[in-house]
C-alpha cells in the first residue's frame, strides 16, 4: 500500500504531457509557420520578410515566446523569395538559429535574387547547414517530419498507407513550366500519431501533379496549409482533392493570394469541414472568405494576429484564432 501511495505522489509531480503545437504566424501575405514538438524542439518554416521595422522578425518572437521557445532548433526554407527567406538576418538578431534546412543553390540568378539569397547564406554560415531531398527526414524528436518535394524533385514511392490510384489525374491539366525558386520548393509532411500537417511551401501546380498522380503518393491529411498563400498557381483541384483535408489554413495577405479560384477548389474539396485564413482576402468579397470566426485578421490594416494549432496524442486537434479567442475542435 505504501509502494502505491509513492507511486501515486510520483505520478502527481510529473509535468503533463504536452501536445504539439504549431503557431501560424501572420506575416502580411508570407509564411512563418513555427511547430513546437511534445520534445519541446522547434522547427521554423520560412521567416517572413525584411523590412517593416522588424515586424515579422518581432512577431516570431512573440510566438516563439508564448510557445516557451527559446531558440529555433531547425529553420527550414522552403526556397528562396523576399516572403519567405527575407526576413532571416532580422530574426537571427533575436533567437539563436542551430540548423539550417534548404534545397540548396538558388535557381534564380537576377541581381536581385542573389543579394537576398547571399543575405540568407551569411547567416547559414553561422549554423549547421542541412541540404535536404525528397525522401529524407528531418530529425525532431517527437514528430515525424518527412521531406516529399525539394530542388524541383518530389519523392519516387507513395508513402506507407498511401498509393491509390487518383481519379481526377485524367483531367488534370498542367501549366506552363515553372523556372523559379516556387517550383523548387521543400514541401514537409509532420505526422504525430495518427495526425497529419502537410506544408508544401510555395510549391507548384505541375509538382503538385508529380506527388498525386497516376497515384496518390500522400495519401489523406487532417490540416492542409494552403500552398502559396491561397494563389491561383499552386493548389490544384486534382491535388487538394486527392489529400482531402479536414481542415484547410490559408496565410495569405489582406491582398496576396486568397483568390476566388483557389478558395473556391479549397471550399469545394470532399471531406472539408473548415477553411481558416490569417487575412480577409479583399478581391474576393464576403462569397470567397470564411465565416468571421475563422478569419485571424478582418482588416487590411491588422494587428497581426495568428491561428494556433494544438494537436492531441489521440490525434484530435483543435485551432485557436487570436484574434477572437474563437476555437474549434476536430477528431
């Protein structure tokens, strides 16, 4: 009896098991997406812009600090655009950055292009650099973080539990090729448990084909971070439906991405329940936004305020807007 009584006084002490967190944090039409492990790691997608007076460096902060994270354990860059690379040199001055995860060598050889990426470089300098490719995982304790897309390459084999045939592929239409850095993007899949996050960056239409047909190689997904912030090159129907996504969340900006056409494809996808957005998409009128409690930021002119993600180890999750204290829970 006595043995038990320690046990339970034990027991009592213990902290409780935390969930993983991921904080969709607005940087006005950009990405940066911090995921927080049970383990307590980090990992970072992409760092917003520079400029603005440090905003999006300052607001990772914020979230990193209400996340109770002190340093980014893994940075990932999904490729090399002024939205999503930008802002690394603002936010290395606040939080210590350990690893550095890319495609590597830039595609883009503007002037313009190789000041941003050269920006980002002498920064990695200071880290460890981890140049990824589809099939690789990036190594979080916790979670499972399997790289599908990289340097304009998409993983060969469907994944376990994946590989039926999709029966939108014969309708799927491709688009011109794309030469740029989106085209080039790390796309990740973040599985705890039974829960699956999928955040392909900025990557688009024709490499969305490559990972869904003649097979699907993903298979099904609970929350989808739109790609490329809700615009019309990326998120194809024959794609988005393929994963059929429970919940769907969209970064766009108050007048970057959240088209009609992309918003429409991601309202009209099988199995969808919610579509959540960090901005009010002018362009598109109360008929392509959700309902204002799913919306982070109803102003053009905002106070920047986040979506935060909480998942559970059943793999229930649940979505808080910031904005509104609005949340909402899915099996």
């Amino acid at each position: 009896m006595r043995k038990l009584l320690l046990l339970l006084a034990a027991a009592a002490v213990l902290p409780a098991a935390k969930n993983l967190e991921v904080y969709s944090i607005d940087v006005e039409g950009g990405q940066a997406t911090l995921v927080v492990s049970p383990s307590g790691e980090s990992l970072l997608v992409d760092a917003g812009w520079a400029g603005f007076n440090k905003r999006d460096a300052d607001r990772i902060a914020a979230a990193a600090k209400s996340a109770g994270v002190k340093k980014i354990d893994y940075l990932v860059i999904t490729h090399y655009h002024s939205d999503h690379v930008g802002g690394v040199p603002q936010l290395a001055e606040k939080l210590p950055i350990l690893n550095f995860v890319d495609h590597g060598p830039s595609v883009e050889d503007s002037k313009p292009a190789q000041v941003l990426f050269n920006a980002y470089t002498s920064f990695r300098e200071k880290g460890k650099h981890i140049e990824v490719k589809p099939g690789d995982t990036i190594p979080i304790k916790g979670i499972e973080v399997k790289v599908l897309s990289a340097a304009g390459k998409t993983i060969d084999q469907p994944l376990p539990g994946a590989g039926q045939p999709n029966p939108d592929c014969g309708s799927f239409e491709t688009k011109e090729i794309d030469k740029t850095e989106n085209a080039q993007s790390v796309g990740i899949l973040i599985t705890y448990g039974k829960f699956r996050m999928l955040d392909m960056g900025d990557l688009t239409w024709n490499k969305e084909k490559d990972l869904v047909c003649p097979v699907n190689k993903i298979g099904p997904v609970d929350l989808y971070l739109v790609s490329h912030h809700g615009g019309d090159s990326s998120s194809a129907p024959g794609f988005v439906h393929a994963l059929r996504p429970k919940v769907a969340l969209m970064n766009n900006g108050a007048k970057k991405g959240g088209t009609a056409e992309t918003w429409q494809t991601i309202h009209d996808t099988p199995g969808l329940q919610d579509l959540w957005q960090l901005h009010f998409a002018v362009a598109g009128g109360k008929e392509h936004n959700a309902a204002d409690p799913f919306i982070a930021n109803v102003d053009e002119i905002c106070e920047g305020k986040g979506i935060r993600v909480e998942v559970m180890k059943d793999g229930s999750f649940r979505l808080i807007n910031a904005r509104n204290k609005y949340q909402k829970s899915y099996r």
